[in-house]
C-alpha cells in the first residue's frame, strides 16, 4: 500500500522504516529536509513539499501525520487540505486530545474527507518490537487501512476501539495508567535506595522480571536504565514533563466523577519535580515554626 506519512521524529522514522520492511511504498516529508533525504536513502520516496508528497500518492489518497499534538497538528491538517480532494483520508497518529478527534472528524466530513485517529505506543522500541495501535474513526475509513496498521502493529497489537476519537481516548488513559505505573516505581525503588541495605537495584529489576506478579516493561526499562546510567543515576536531573494526556486522563475522570487519587497524585508529583525549591514547602515550614517553634533551615 502506498500512503504519504509527515513528520520523521524518533517515533515517526521508525513507524516509516517498519511499514517500508513489510512492503509498503511509503512517500514521505519532514519539515527539516535532511530527515527526509535520510530516510529516502533507506527506500521511502522523497517529497520536500506537502505539494510534492500528494502529487506522489495514487487516489484515494492516505496521508499519516506524526506531529506534535495541538497547533502544529492543525497547521499541518490545514495546509493538506489545501492539495487533498474528497474521498482522502488524513491519519493523525500523535496524542491529540479527543475532543480535538471529534471537531476534526465532522469538520472533515463535509469536505468528503476521511479522518482517523490512531493512538500509538511503543516509543523508540517500536521499530523492533512493534507498535500497540488504538484506532478511533467510521469503519467504512478504518477498513481500508489495516493492512498498514497490522504492519505496524505486533501480533493482536491492532485494535479499531470505536468511533472517532475513541483511539485517542484510549491512548489517553493508557498515559494515565503508565503515570501511576512508573510512580510506583519510582517510590518502590526510592524507598530502597535510602535503605540500610546494599542493594543492586538493577540485579532486583531483573529478578522481579521473573514470574513476580509486578514484571512489565516499565520494570525492564527501570533495570536497564540503572545498569547504564549507575543506580544513583548521577548524569540526571529529577525533572519530569508531560504532554498533557495524565491531565485530560484527569479531567476526564472529574467530568464522570471517577475517583483516580492514583493518577492524580501522579501527575502532582510530575509538577513538583519542576520546582528547585516549593514555596508551598516553604510556606508549612514556616507554618510549623509559627505554631510549634520547630525549627527551620534558611538559605
């Protein structure tokens, strides 16, 4: 199958790179042009041009877009729409919020143009192991495409969750739920680094790999993650980002008054790790000194 694909990010390259070993003519664009020539010297066809990539796709054309979620996905969309015809479908493959999916769908719809949102994970580890794909959007547009999809995908690591933005929707609290995840972790392995023990905590990643009913994915990235950097982790900074989903995941759980406390302290927890000193921290300090002369450390 022939489809266009923009954006050759670390995940997008890959996602490229996976279709083009399973046969699949790839034509393909990225903003910085020698991303794009790289790739084309592994077998995808070149556009430097959103002009150029549809000029190069047979109709009904298929354009996948791997871009940033928010305002450089609507650019993008934008600037396709200004070269696709009816009956094209646009996929959108990044972690964009749900409601976006639905506005985007209707919207599209009108203009006799398919739109179909796929959650992707796998990060860097996609390229070997295979991406799990969500899909959200009509049948009648999903169809059509998943000979791509079960390219990307492992073996049963496809699935067409619903309607639009369903797949983003589910790629959503698949974020929420790996927030709490790797807090657990995160605390579990904390808590025995300040033990009174001499503990090799990757030699326990590795262990508890084996048949304990915590093993996962996360766990093996934790072992190798300390085999590589040293367990007390030296070179990095406790500094933690997010793109957004933990908080839809949130709001969403508000909006259907969900109890998530796990979820939620998760994300909090993120905030806190971007702060080199809390003046909420400050603040009960001096509050424990005020009422109970405890004492305080000042700069």
């Amino acid at each position: 199958m022939r489809i266009g694909f923009i954006g050759l990010g670390r995940m997008g390259a890959n996602m490229v790179r996976r279709l083009l070993r399973d046969g699949h003519e790839i034509v393909a664009y990225n903003r910085t042009p020698e991303k794009t020539t790289e790739i084309a010297g592994e077998g995808a066809i070149a556009s430097f041009s959103i002009a150029e990539l549809v000029s190069k796709l047979d109709n009904p054309r298929t354009v996948w877009v791997m871009v940033p979620a928010g305002d450089a996905t609507e650019a993008q969309i934008a600037e396709l729409l200004e070269h696709l015809e009816p009956g094209d479908t646009i996929v959108d493959g990044g972690n964009t919020n749900f409601h976006d999916d639905v506005r985007r769908q209707a919207d599209l719809a009108t203009k006799g143009i398919g739109y179909v949102d796929a959650g992707v994970s796998g990060g860097v580890w996609g390229l070997q192991v295979g991406y799990c794909l969500m899909v959200g959007g009509e049948d009648a547009t999903v169809t059509p495409l998943e000979p791509v999809f079960r390219s990307l995908a492992p073996e049963n690591g496809y699935l067409h969750v619903g309607g639009p933005g369903a797949g983003h929707y589910v790629k959503m609290v698949h974020n929420g739920i790996e927030y709490g995840l790797m807090q657990a972790y995160a605390e579990g392995f904390e808590i025995m680094h300040a033990s009174d023990y001499t503990l090799d905590l990757a030699a326990i990643s590795e262990l508890w790999m084996q048949g304990s009913v915590v093993r996962s994915w996360l766990l093996e990235l934790a072992g190798r993650a300390f085999r590589s950097n040293g367990q007390d982790l030296p070179h990095l900074k406790g500094y933690v980002a997010d793109s957004g989903e933990g908080r839809w995941t949130i709001q969403e759980a508000i909006d259907h008054d969900v109890p998530a406390p796990v979820i939620t302290l998760s994300l909090l927890t993120r905030f806190r790790s971007r702060q080199d000193d809390s003046y909420g921290a400050k603040v009960l300090a001096a509050l424990r000194n005020e009422f109970g002369g405890h004492a305080v450390k000042t700069e």
